[in-house]
C-alpha cells in the first residue's frame, strides 16, 4: 500500500518551469537508439511533449547515437513506431551525429583554453586516481602535447587508441562526477550513420550540454540519477563559452515485478521465454500497447506523477485503472463462454425457430450501434453458473429477460438444465445475470483464446546482485479456449471489447492470423486483480 500512497501524495501536474518565455520553449527527448522504448522511456518522451507543448514551444526528439558499439538503425526505426503508437511526433528529429564535427572543434577549444587533456594512464589506474582524488600525471601537460595527442586521438595511432580525453574540472571534488570525466574516446567500430568518418566519439557527458545548447533547447529534463551531474552539465557552458541550458531533474519510473533495463529485456527474448520484444508481458511501449494500454491513461498517468524528484515503486494497479476508465465507455459488450465448461441449456417455451436480432453493443452508449444477437430454444451457459442453479430459482438471461430453472440433469458436474421463459418478470429482482449464447443454423458463434498472464519474475524489486533466473515465475501464460458471440468475428485486431461478466480483452490476433485459427484475446488488467 506504500506506493500508492507516495502516489497520491504526487498531487495533480501542476509543475512547471522556470524561466519560460511563452512561444520560446525547447525541450527534447533523447533516447539512444539501443533498444525499444519501455514505460519508463514513455514518460520521459510524454513530459517532454507536455512542456513544449504548454508553453507553444517545440519538441525535439534527439537520436543520442554516440555509442557505435551498442547502437543500431534498426532500432531507431522502432523507436520511430514506438512514439508514433504514443502520439509523440518531434517539431524536429536530429541526431548527436549531426554535431559531431562542431563538438570536435569545441574539444579544440576547451583544448586550447587549457581545460581539457589527452591522457593515457591505463583504465584501472584512472579509476583509482580518481576514487582517492589524485591527480593524472598527464593533467598538467602542455596545451601542444594535448593538441598532438587529441590529433593521434583523431586518426587512432596505436598510442592515441591508449589517450581519451578529460575536461579539467576538479581532481578531488568531493562530487565525484566533477573529477576531470572523461569526454572523448577512440572506438573503430563504425557508426551507422557516420561510418568510418570518426575513429574518436564524445562521451553522453560531452555531448549532452553541448547538443542541447546548439539546438536551441532551453530546458533539459533529466532523470534524477543524472543529479550529480549537473554541475558537470553546467561547468561546460563557461568553459566552452556557448549559450547555457537550464537542467530540470524528474523521477525514474519503476514499477514492481518489472525488469526495465535494456539488457535483461533483451535477456528474456534471447532465451525465448517471452516472444520478443512487443510480448504483452513486457513493460514496452509495444508489449504494454498490445496488452491493451491507451495512449490517454498512459498519458494521464504520467502527467498525474507530474515532474515530482521522488524516485518510486509503482503499482501497476493505478494505471491499469486509469486505462479502464478510458475504455470502458468505448468498449462494445460481448459475450463469451469457456468450451470445457459448455452447459446446453433448453427453453421449453423458447422461440419455435430460432431468430437474429440486433440489441446494442453498448446500453450506455446507443450511438455504438448494434451487433446480432441470436435468440433460440437451445442455448449455451457457463458450468459454473449452472452448477449453482436451484430448480424452481428464477435467472436472468441477459439482454433476453427471466428464465425459471425446471431441471437439472448430472451429478457434481451438470450436464443439461431445462428453463421456461418468464419473460414477464422482473429482471431488477433476480440476483443472477446469466451470459448465454444462442444456437442458429447461419450465425454461429466464434472459437476464440482468451489469454491471461502473470508477472514474468516473482520478486517486487530486483536488487543489485539478484539473479533473474532465480526469481522466475514458473508459468506465465494462461489460456483457455472459449466460444464468443459471432460479432467478436467481424473485429479486427486492436479492438478493445468487454466480454460480459469476464472482463475487459484486446483482440490480438482475428482468426485468420492465427495459427489454430482462433480469435486470440489477451485480457487487459482492469487494476481490480494483482495481474
Ligand atoms: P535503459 O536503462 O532502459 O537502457 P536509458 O536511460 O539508458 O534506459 P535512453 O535511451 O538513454 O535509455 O533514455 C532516453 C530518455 O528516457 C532519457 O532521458 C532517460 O532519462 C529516460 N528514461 C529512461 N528510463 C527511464 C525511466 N525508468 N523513467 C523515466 N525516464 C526514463
Ligand atoms: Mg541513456
Ligand atoms: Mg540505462
């Protein structure tokens, strides 16, 4: 209950920023292309938008490809599809690469000012150095040894693959992050926009302040864990003389049972045990997307947290909710009844030939229109509403009226129950609700999956040092074959409907696109039940 109530505590979004200039305000989401965006990238990518568009300014979405060994144009097409199934397009779209020649010529210059030397102590050493606050036996090299080393750098000499270079910020700062951070490195695996054009790349330290400040952002919003950072961030405006940027810090979103890092997403899809990276079970924009989350309650719920520093453990429960309310008065009324449990039932004065009438898909919301519904003597109930039917009881059946139990044929299990029709009564005094389905001999109902799942790991919050292999939860899909009202048959994929009485579902795959050629529903979480 602690999560939610950090949450509620969040308040309303009503944050803004500082110094704005209305009609003036750049923001930009810069993912690198090394991945699918996942929910926490979503939130980013939505506060972002939210601001630029608050204030009439403009969005940039910044490809941060700086990192040829992990990056890939594959990705930055998903990441494409991914913010357009968000809603998200940028004012603009660039990439770190774009600049990379005019942050070369700014290394010179912080070069040639002093701040900022090639140094080629071995990488454990540098790391002790800097844990104990000691200075690098290159710090105070000639400006001349640095240009000549920043250029043996550039062409990736065997002695410049050995050099990075650092800024020359603080070498015992008790911030570590200020302790001359290393802000170029040779790397020969080539880019895949630049190619082999650089042999040297500018590290996400470098990079950051500089792009956003070329490209007219004003204000960047960072995650939090970037906080020690900033005065990084802000040191190198100064020093390289460029027009400042102001940094905003906002909270990481985690939520519990959820892996988001990269890399133990990729972990799951390489080992099978999810279906790639669009699995409804996977906390993507995709997998979430096809589990039937809304971009409106996603977008809601975001800005709901606003741009609040807390880091949190959130509860899948509130944004599952948010998103049922939003479909609920969109999503048509179905009916669907599992195949293992089928009870016939007979009417005994139910219509002589069956017959097709339209009702509406929606009670609430006529303007939905209507799908054909059949009315017949024989017709189809849950067992777990029959085995719990008293002879003489009286039922509704929905959308038809009452109906008054004359039999019950099976023992434990029922396999037969015969009802009169008792049209005439009242429906508002029967405690039963009855989902049924109709027999005729040209509508018939569809075969369907209805398909559930569990969290992948069984652990709320991974630890630093927790195996993921340990915490797996052993069975996460569950199924069951179901017969559905004719009308779910003519959906196409992407509907979102409510099956009476189940829950609300997401077709995924119509019959035709399915192997067993099924309608496949996945059930969406409606924040009632834990999954
Ligand atoms: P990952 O750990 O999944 O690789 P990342 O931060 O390395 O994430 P980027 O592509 O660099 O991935 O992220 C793009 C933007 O999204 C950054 O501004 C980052 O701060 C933000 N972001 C990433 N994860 C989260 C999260 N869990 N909550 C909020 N924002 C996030
Ligand atoms: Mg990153
Ligand atoms: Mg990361």
């Amino acid at each position: 209950a602690q999560p939610q109530q950090k949450q509620a505590d969040q308040g309303s979004f009503d944050l803004g920023l500082e110094n704005v200039e209305y009609g003036n305000v750049v923001t930009r989401f810069p993912p690198e292309p090394s991945g699918y965006l996942h929910i926490g990238h979503a939130k980013a990518a939505l506060l972002n938008q939210h601001f630029a568009r608050m204030y009439s300014g403009k969005l940039i979405v910044r490809f941060d490809d700086t990192n040829p060994t992990k990056e890939k144009e594959e990705f930055e097409e998903s990441i494409k599809e991914d913010l357009r199934l968000l809603g998200i397009e940028g004012d603009v779209i660039s990439h770190t690469s774009d600049h990379f020649q005019a942050i070369y010529e700014l290394a010179i210059r912080l070069i040639k000012k002093g701040l900022a030397y090639a140094d080629d102590t071995d990488q454990k050493t540098m790391r002790d150095e800097r844990m104990k606050g000691i200075a690098s036996k290159c710090r105070s090299q000639s400006i001349e040894e640095n240009l000549r080393r920043f250029e043996e750098m550039r062409q990736a000499t065997e002695f410049g693959q050995t050099c990075c270079l650092r800024a020359k910020m603080s070498v015992d700062n008790p911030n570590k992050a200020m302790r001359d951070p290393v802000i170029y490195r040779c790397n020969l695996t080539p880019h895949h926009r630049t190619g082999s054009a650089w042999k040297i790349y500018p590290t996400y330290d470098f990079c950051c302040p500089i792009v956003d400040s070329i490209e007219g952002v004003t204000h960047a919003l960072r995650t939090t864990e970037y906080r020690d950072r900033n005065p990084q961030y802000e040191w190198f405006f100064p020093a390289l003389e460029i027009r400042p940027v102001v940094i905003k810090d906002f909270s990481r979103m985690n939520f519990v049972y959820t892996l988001l890092s990269k890399r133990k997403l990729q972990w799951f899809v390489d080992t099978g045990l999810v279906s790639g990276w669009d699995d409804p079970r996977f906390p993507t924009v995709r997998g979430i997307r096809r589990r039937g989350m809304t971009v409106e309650a996603l977008r809601q719920y975001v800005l709901m947290q606003g741009a609040s520093q807390k880091n949190m453990l959130l509860e899948w429960d509130k944004i599952w909710s948010a998103n049922k309310k939003v479909i609920d008065p969109i999503a048509p009324r179905h009916t669907a009844l599992l195949k293992k449990e089928l009870v016939p039932v007979t009417l005994s004065n139910g219509p002589k030939e069956s017959y097709v009438k339209d009702t509406l898909r929606h009670k609430k919301h006529p303007e939905m229109g209507t799908k054909q519904t059949v009315f017949s003597s024989q017709l189809f109930v849950d067992q777990v509403d029959a085995a719990g039917f008293a002879v003489g009881e009286e039922i509704t059946l929905m959308d038809w009226g009452n109906a008054v139990v004359e039999a019950i044929d099976g023992e434990g299990v029922v396999s037969n129950v015969v009802m009169r029709l008792h049209l005439e009564g009242d429906v508002k005094a029967t405690k039963k609700k009855i989902t049924w389905l109709g027999q005729d001999v040209h509508v018939h109902p569809a075969e369907a999956l209805l398909v559930d799942y569990d969290y992948l790991i069984t652990k709320k919050k991974l630890e630093e040092g927790d195996s993921v292999e340990e915490v797996l939860t052993p069975k996460t899909e569950y199924t069951d074959a179901a017969m559905v009202d004719s009308n779910v048959g003519m959906l196409p994929r992407g509907s979102t409907i409510q099956l009476e009485r189940r829950g609300y579902y997401i077709i995924d795959k119509v019959a035709a696109e399915s192997e067993l050629g099924l309608i496949t529903l996945i059930k969406i979480p409606d924040g009632k039940l834990s999954s």
